[in-house]
C-alpha cells in the first residue's frame, strides 16, 4: 500500500488557496537583469529615518517583551487622535485595534464575521488576498463583477442588493480606492451601499488603506461619513502605503468598542500581538508623517502622468482614470490573457506588471502598473511600453 502524499493530508482549504498570480510573474522575472519592476503594490522609498529612530529608540530602552493584544495604548491613542483631525469629530482609542498590517487586519475581522458556508460579497476585480481569506475561513466569496468603462469603474447596485438579499449573505466587502482599478466610490454610493447592507443586515469590511492616495485633496470619502455610530463596520488600514512601511507589517482594525474582548481574543490566538517597539515607529508615522505623505502621494501622481501620456500614444491602449490609489490598470484591445502579456512584457520590452488575471474574473484583460517609484524608473519604463506598443 502506498502511503498517502502529504499533501492529502492538510485541509482542504489550505490546499485550495490558490498562488497569487502576481508571485508567479515575479518569479518568473526575478532575475531578469536591467527589467524595470512595477508590478508590486508598494513604493520604492524606505521608510523615513524619523519612523525608523522612534521604532530603534523602543528597541533599545528594552520593548522586547510581550506586550498588548489590543496595541500599546499610546499608539491606539494617537490612531484615536489621526482619526479625529481627519474626520473631524472625535474618536476614542478603544475602537483601534493594532495588527500584523492590514492583511492581519482582514483576517482578524473576517474571523470574526464569517462561518462555514457565509457568503461575502466582493466586488471584482479585487486584490486577491481578501478572497482568499475569506475562502480559508469556510466562507464563500460571490463575486459581483464592476462594470468598465473608459470613463470608470462602476458598481451595479441593482446586482449587490440581489446578491445581498440571498440567506447566506453575510457580508459586502468595500475597498475603495481599490486595488487594481483605482475605483473610488463617492459619498452617495457609500450611503448606498450602507442602506443595503443594513436592510439586510450584513456586514462591511471597509477596506479603506488607500484612503489617502487622492489626487485632488485629503482623503477619499469613507464609511465614516455616512455611518453612525455602532454600526455592523470593520475598517481596515495600514501604516504600509501612507508611511513606507510595507515591510513592517504594522496596521489596524477600527471596530465597535464591544468586540474589543472578542478582536483581543483573535489577535492573541493568531499573532499574540505586534511587537511594541515597531508601533513606537507607526506613532511617529501617524503625529509627523503628514509631509512624507503628501510627498508621497505627489511622486505617485507624476509617476502616474507619465505612464499615462506613453499609453495613451497607442489608440489600442484605454483605461479608467483612477479615483485614488497609486495604480494604472489598463487594457490593450485584441490581448485577452495578461497572465500571457505580463510574460512577454518581462521577455520584451524589460517591464514587470501585474497581470489583471491575478484579481479574479473581470481582471483578465488588464494589467496593474506601480506609480509610487522614482521618476527616472518610471520614465524608462515608460518609453519601453510605447516602444512595445509601437511594434504590437
Ligand atoms: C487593497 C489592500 N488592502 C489591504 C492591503 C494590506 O496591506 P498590508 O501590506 O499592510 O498587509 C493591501 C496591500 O497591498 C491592499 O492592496
């Protein structure tokens, strides 16, 4: 008899997560020399000194210890204190719950909300690791595919208040500005969204990490502005996109001050707390960081413009003009597989993109581009796709 492959004997949800489609193509361009990379979601800037003294001071005056499951209170306080400047209102620590990033975040909440056979709806298409989480907590993801065109992104309401109304929905996932497409929803769709999911009582799970990322002013709008108090909202953030601070893996959740035993709870069987000198980095990042920020967000906007006008010399080139976000996510009329596409573009013309195919049905005639690099890589890059568009 032989004996079963070990494989067989993990679960069958952790067999069935699938490999990120964007991990297949950095590996597939990993040592290709000379190729300009834009197909991660993260800046190229390090995290600014300031961050990193106050992160190192904590280490040194001996933060080693276990330490808060909900997050160092001065940290939760100052996320209290950003809350209140930005929305103009006050905010109270006990809603902020710090995690491992905002993918800690996510699982913390999905945890919290979804059991065996729930359904959350996910508009797509849509960073794949939330899908995923949902699937490896015994949910079920319903996909409701956003309509594209050149003008933007759009959320067919009609479709998420049917899909809302099914027995097993439990939850509507809302990222916005989202991941890939730049899709951000105003302050009337998010009230309409709200008004769904409380007639049918579900959930949101706001994913707002973008929030910031806006061309024209401070934020994008959030649930918070069209939400009262209490409501059925968990909203995810991280210090990574604002801050530089991918590598870090600091975030939080905000959450009715209720589930504050029931998120520690999560938080110590998962990761049993984030380091405490590390969140000594994201107070620094929250009281001083607003000029790194707004740096940031300028450096992503001209990078952005520049990738746009070398598309744009291509009449088989559209996309949707981003709301927020440091994305491009165009498509090239008669390419209908960019999981093929990103290949020959790393093969090419010497650029790495995320294919579109990597954030589920709807995605896979796009491809993702990375603004937030330095100017020169993303002028090379630039010239290298109109070049390659030329000869297409
Ligand atoms: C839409 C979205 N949500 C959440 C995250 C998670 O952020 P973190 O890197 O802090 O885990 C990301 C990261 O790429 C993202 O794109």
């Amino acid at each position: 008899m032989t004996s079963p492959s070990v494989l067989d004997l993990v679960s069958a949800p952790s067999r069935a997560a699938p490999e990120s489609g964007i991990v297949e193509i950095v590996n597939y361009g990993r040592q290709v020399e000379g190729l300009v990379k834009l197909w991660v979601g993260e800046g190229d800037l390090p995290t600014p000194a300031f961050i990193a003294d106050a992160a190192t001071r904590g280490l040194a005056a001996g933060e080693t210890f276990y330490t808060w499951q909900r997050g160092i209170p001065p940290l939760r306080k100052a996320l209290a204190q950003y809350h209140t400047k930005m929305l103009g209102r006050p905010f109270e620590p006990d809603r902020f719950f710090v995690t491992v990033g905002g993918m800690h975040a996510i699982i913390v909440a999905v945890r919290m909300i979804v059991e065996d056979g729930d359904e959350v709806i996910v508009p797509g298409p849509a960073w794949p690791n939330v899908p995923a989480a949902i699937e490896l907590a015994g949910g079920t993801v319903k996909l409701l595919p956003m309509d594209y065109r050149p003008e933007g992104w759009t959320l067919d309401l009609e479709r998420l208040e049917a899909m809302a109304a099914a027995p097993r929905a439990k939850a509507i996932l809302v990222n916005s500005p989202a991941n890939p497409t730049g899709w951000t929803a105003d302050k009337e769709t998010l009230a309409a969204i709200l008004s769904i999911a409380r007639k049918h009582g579900l959930w949101i799970l706001a994913d707002e990490v973008y929030g910031r990322f806006v061309p024209a002013g401070e934020r994008a709008a959030s649930f918070h502005d069209v939400a009262e108090d209490g409501e059925r909202i968990l909203y995810v953030n991280t210090f990574s996109k604002n801050w530089a601070m991918t590598g870090w893996r600091l975030g939080w959740l905000e959450a009715p001050p209720e589930l504050g035993q029931v998120i520690e709870n999560l938080v110590q069987y998962s990761t049993s707390g984030v380091p405490s000198f590390l969140q000594h980095g994201g107070i620094a990042a929250i009281e001083h960081g607003d000029s790194f920020l707004a740096y940031q967000i300028e450096r992503a906007k001209r990078g952005q413009a520049i990738l746009e006008a070398a598309l744009s010399e291509s009449n088989r080139v559209s996309y949707a003009k981003p709301g927020g976000g440091f994305y491009l996510f165009p498509t090239i009329d008669g390419i209908d597989d960019t999981r093929v596409l990103a290949k020959r573009l790393v093969d090419e013309a010497g650029v790495g993109v995320a294919p579109g195919t990597s954030f589920g049905p709807g995605g896979e005639r796009f491809f993702r581009l990375c603004c937030a690099r330095n100017e020169g890589e993303i002028r090379t890059a630039a010239e290298r796709l109109a070049d390659w568009l030329r000869r297409l």
